[in-house]
C-alpha cells in the first residue's frame, strides 16, 4: 500500500493527476483486489460466508516513537500502519481461515 501511494505520487509530478489516498489504496488491498480478480464473492472483506483472510496488527511496537496511541482513531492508526508499519508490527496473518503467521506464540 504504502508503494502504491509512493508511485502513485511520484507519477503525479511526472504526469499530473492526483496520487492515491490511503483511503484508496486500502479499498484496493481489499474488496477492490478482490473486485478486480472476480473474487469479491470469496474475498475481500469480512463479510459471513467469505474466507477470512487478515492480518493481527499490533499497534503497541509503535510506542518507540514517543507519541500517545491512545489519541488516534482507528483510521488514523490505520493511516499510521500504511506509512510506518512493518513486518514487526504484524503477530499473525489468516489465510482462508488458517493461520499461516503466528508471531504471538512464538
């Protein structure tokens, strides 16, 4: 996400037009992917019946930079893991309903 959004804006100088919000590029790693795969049906969001694919983020590794969490909404947190994040920050991932990551027992 973050790359789409790097490029993106890196294209806006070249060429004009305006780069992708978080917002977008969000929507794109979700049901917009999903969409453009014809997939929406099976993936792309949390929807009963779907495969539950997600990630576990923990948002506490970002104490190291001296701020306070506890003031950010959950977009604002979202926002935050788009542009800081990392493999760090991620305890465990689900794909299709399994575990495939599991930082938190290990």
């Amino acid at each position: 996400m973050r790359s789409a959004i790097a490029v993106s804006t890196h294209l806006n100088f070249k060429k004009g037009g305006t780069p992708l919000t978080y917002h977008e590029v969000f929507h794109l790693a979700t049901i917009g992917g999903a969409k453009a795969l014809s997939l929406d049906n099976r993936i792309g969001n949390f929807v009963v019946g779907k495969e539950f694919d997600a990630l576990i983020v923990n948002m506490n590794s970002f104490k190291k930079i001296p701020d306070e969490l506890s003031n950010y909404t959950n977009e604002e947190l979202l926002q935050k893991f788009i542009f800081t994040g990392d493999d760090r920050n991620i305890r465990r991932v689900y794909v299709a309903g399994d575990v495939v990551k599991d930082a938190i027992l290990a």
